[in-house]
C-alpha cells in the first residue's frame, strides 16, 4: 500500500521534469526583443523604407470621369454629379422615406389630439403623415376637419377634394362631400353678406 503512492509520485515527478525540459528548449527558440527576426523567419512583406514610390491602395486615385461618348451613348441618363446651380435651384429640402407605418402612428396621435381639441397639435401630425405616407386619404380627411375646426374654410376644403380624389367611393366620402357642401354655402353667405348695403 506505501509503494502505490510513492509510484504515483515518482511518475509525476519524471512527468514535469519532461515537460520542463521541453518548455525550456522552446524558450530557446525564441529570438531576443532587442534583436530583429531569427534568421528562420522572413521580414515582413512591406516596408516602405526598402521600395520607395509605391504606394498603398488608399492613395490610389481611381478615374471616374465618363467616357467621351458617353452622353451620345446614353443620351436619357443624367450624371449623379449635381453642380452647385441645380443643387442651390432645387426646392428639395429634406427627403422622407415612404414609410405607412409612420404615418399611420402620426394619423393616431393627431386622432389624440383631436379628441383633446387641440387642433393646431393634430394638424401638425397629420402633415407628419403626409409626408411618410403623401397620398394618405384618412390624414387629408383628419387635416381638413382639423382646418374646419381651426376656421380655415379654404384649406379644410382642399383636403376634403383631395380625400375625394383618392378615395372617390371611401368610407367617408359622403361625410367629405357633405362638408363641401357646406363649406361652399357658408362661403356664399358670407359674401353675401360682405356684399349687402349697409
């Protein structure tokens, strides 16, 4: 019973002394920090010292320009390069994505805000969705509620014959024409009324 121990230790003992021989010729191998590359090992592929003139892939200029028939070739394309006259002539300020999710969430705020009467906040949304979502019936009909109840006639009447226009049979198309209607004869009471002798 004492030698099966003892072996065991023994073992272990021849084990780590081959294991540190080993790791010890490894370490040998090894080139100094101070010194270059061990004459086994090839330099490195670019040193700008040795090959002067050559350089990196970053400063390569890559020519762009069209080739010289190339607007007879292709005479419906147009250059991506915009000159500063048409980029300063552009009425193009901002580009919004069509985006109907966006424009539905800004239709049900601007709901919200309608129902609070706080028309001036749902008018904004609205034009919110109009932007992501520009033929949007359900915030053209919203906007022009919203411009009726902010006694804007005119304007509430554009967004009612534009709700019309895109949805000629909607599900609020009577309610549209029903308030045009409206809206006219209220504008013809009015100038009626301006026009009466006083």
């Amino acid at each position: 019973m004492i030698r099966a121990p003892m072996t065991g230790r023994i073992l272990i003992l021849a084990f780590s002394l081959c294991l540190g021989g080993w790791a010890g010729a490894q370490v040998d191998q090894l080139p100094p920090s101070d010194k270059g590359p061990a004459p086994s090992q090839e330099p490195p592929r670019y040193e700008p010292e040795r090959e002067p003139g050559v350089s990196s892939s970053r400063d390569t200029k890559i020519d762009i320009t069209p080739p010289k028939d190339d607007a007879k070739s292709h005479p419906n394309s147009s250059s991506a390069v915009v000159d500063a006259e048409t980029e300063a002539s552009s009425d193009v300020q901002e580009l919004h994505p069509w985006d109907p999710h966006k424009a539905a969430k800004d239709v049900e705020v601007g709901d919200f805000y309608f129902r609070r009467k706080n028309y001036r906040a749902s008018l904004d949304r609205y034009r919110e969705a109009l932007l992501y979502k520009p033929d949007d019936a359900v915030a053209n009909f919203r906007m022009a509620e919203s411009f009726e109840k902010l006694d804007e006639p005119d304007e509430a009447a554009t967004h009612y014959q534009e709700y019309l226009k895109i949805l000629p049979r909607g599900p609020l198309s009577a309610s549209a024409e029903k308030a045009l209607a409206r809206l006219k004869a209220e504008k013809a009471r009015t100038s009626n009324a301006d026009q009466a002798p006083q």
